[in-house]
C-alpha cells in the first residue's frame, strides 16, 4: 500500500502562490481565515502533523507538542522568535527556523519612520488637521525634536540595529549602541557608531531606538528606573518586543512630561493595546508592521518555506535549512525523531 504523504500545517493565510510550494512534498492543511488560537488548537493542528509554519501570534511549547509525535520541524514567518519554547523543542528534537536578514533593511526603514514621525509630531498633527484645528494655528503649534545634530542611542546592535545607524548617519546623527557584546570595530567604523554603557547610552540618547531580542532576561528593561534616566526631551522607539518596556511606567513618563514621545510598532498584550497608551496624544502606535512590505512579507514566506522543506529532508538543500534556530537538532524525514549536528 502506498505510504501516505507527510502532513504540515500552515497556521495563518500567507501568500498562497508561495505556500503552494510546500504542495510539491506534503500534504499541506492551511488556515482560509487569519485565526486566534487557543493553546489546544495549536496542539490539536500540531497533533496529525509532521511540520509547520507559524507566524509569531503562535506560541509554541512544551504542551502544545506533547502529543504530537510525528512533528520534526517548525518554520517561524520572523526573525523574533519568543513565541517559540527553544529548550522544549530542543528536548523534543524538533527543529526550528526563523527568517533573519530578508528583513533587515525593511525594518531599519521603518525604524527610521516611527522615529521620524515620532519626533517630527506627524501623525499627531495629521489629526490635528483631520479635526479641523488648523484655524487655531500658532507659531509654536506642532513643535517637533529635530534629528539632524542629534544623539540617536540604539539598544541592540545587531543587523537592524546596524541598518538603522547606517540611516542615521545621513542625518547627520552622531550614533551610540549598547549590545550585550561590543561589535566588531570594523562594523563600528561602518556604521560611525561608538559603545557605551546601558545608563549612559539612556542618559545621552536624544532618541532611543530599541532594537534587541526579547527573553525574559531584558523583561522590562525600560522601567521607571531606566525612563528617569533618559531626558525628558528624548524620544523612544520600540520595534523590536513590547515586553521590553515597562508600559503603565512609560505612559506615566509621557503624561508627566519626563519623556517628549514614543513611536511603539510592539505592545506587551498585542493585539491589545493599553488604554493609558491610547488615551496619550505623544505616542505614535502602529500594528506590528516593520517588516510589513510586499516584497519583504513575501521574502520571509519564502525563506520559511525553503527551510520547513529542507528541515523534513526534501528538496535542493534537504536536511540543511538556511536559517535554523537550533541548529543541533536536525529532524530527519521519514523516520523515527532524530538528532544530529548541523555543520553551519
Ligand atoms: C519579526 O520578524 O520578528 C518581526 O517582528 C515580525 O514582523
């Protein structure tokens, strides 16, 4: 009897052509509709399959893969990947991917963006105009914090963080890091950028630009403590985890004065936002969508299709994905779970 193709789960609608590739080797089962999933959901899609791609609205642990014996390997649609429980897939043998560098300089884009818009006042005084305030114009209305001859501070300086300096650099910003490791000084040099500690990186910055992993070790990095550091005239932006910032202790900094404005592209709760957040008329909020480009979105479907492919042992790079996450756990196709060492 014919053995019956290998199954994979496709948890959200992506782009479909893209998708469609995966139908070459699998069986594949995909959501018609953007979904909420419970935990049982996710476990209950996961149980019958042997891979899957996830966008980051899916957390996946230890329970939801208890009962999916079959599962070798799940493809993560981002470069963040905190929704995923490495150790438990790890212990598991499953192996992880995510989508690093398609991404980059869409991102720093939109970094650059929020920050921009969050300094200059723009959606702000799109408002004010939509609300038919203009005639209440005055000489000192919409007043912004300029860019140019200003401080940027950029906490994680990874390849984003590193796009986001290279920008800076042509507004004529002088460029601060920190990074739990100092980069090399040929990327400094590039990037006209220079280290300092995490206290004096928030006390010089003009502008902060967060731009680093998220685990629970930097779990509210920006609290009060650290926001009473910065200067009130400063600016902060968010475009990496909303669980970096402390959100009750930033939106008593902005009403109070002791911060000008914020741009957040990420929410602790998200897709809710905190009330306290949107009641304030200094912070610029968007949904989540840094790395929202059409050919950026349709890079990352790509490359997460390429490594669910190769990670259950099919196509031109079988058993090699490019982008793996756990890169010692290789789930091999067709047989019994196994583990073994990916040269990188
Ligand atoms: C990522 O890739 O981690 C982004 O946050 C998703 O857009």
């Amino acid at each position: 009897m014919a053995e019956s193709r290998r199954r994979v789960w496709v948890s959200q609608p992506l782009f479909d052509d893209i998708i469609g590739r995966l139908g070459e080797y699998f069986d594949v089962r995909g959501a018609a509709e953007v979904q909420a999933y419970t935990a049982a959901q996710i476990a209950a899609h996961l149980r019958g399959s042997d891979g899957a791609v996830v966008t980051l609205n899916e957390r996946i642990g230890a329970a939801e893969i208890a009962d999916a014996p079959r599962l070798k390997a799940i493809a993560n649609v981002g470069v963040g990947y905190n929704n995923l429980d490495i150790p438990a897939l790890d212990a598991a043998g499953i192996v992880a991917t995510n989508t690093p560098d398609v991404l980059t300089e869409t991102t720093a884009d939109f970094g650059f963006a929020l920050l921009m818009a969050t300094a200059r006042r723009i959606t702000e005084a799109e408002r004010w105009l939509r609300d038919g305030q203009w005639r209440q114009w005055s000489f000192s209305s919409m007043l912004g914090v300029d860019l140019h001859g200003s401080t940027l501070g950029i906490l994680g300086m990874g390849r984003i963080g590193q796009g986001i300096a290279r920008r800076a650099a042509g507004f004529g910003m002088r460029v601060l890091y920190h990074n739990r490791h100092r980069v090399d000084a040929a990327i400094e040099r590039e990037c006209h950028a220079g280290y300092v500690d995490f206290d004096t990186l928030l006390a010089s910055s003009d502008h902060l630009v967060l731009v680093l992993p998220y685990s629970p070790a930097v779990h509210h990095l920006i609290d009060a403590a650290a926001l009473a550091k910065m200067k009130p005239t400063a600016t902060l932006v968010n475009i990496a985890r909303g669980g970096l910032i402390d959100e009750p202790a930033l939106a008593q900094a902005l009403s109070r004065g002791h911060l000008a404005a914020a741009g957040l592209d990420v929410y602790e709760g998200e897709p809710d936002v905190r009330p306290e957040l949107l009641a304030l008329r200094n912070v610029v909020l968007t949904p989540h969508i840094a790395s929202a480009s059409l050919d950026t979105r349709r890079g990352m479907v790509s490359l997460a299709v390429d490594n669910l492919i190769a990670a259950l042992g099919e196509g031109p790079d079988a058993g090699r994905p490019a982008t793996p996450i756990n890169p010692g756990v290789l789930a091999i196709a067709g047989g019994d779970r196994k583990t073994t060492a990916i040269k990188r």
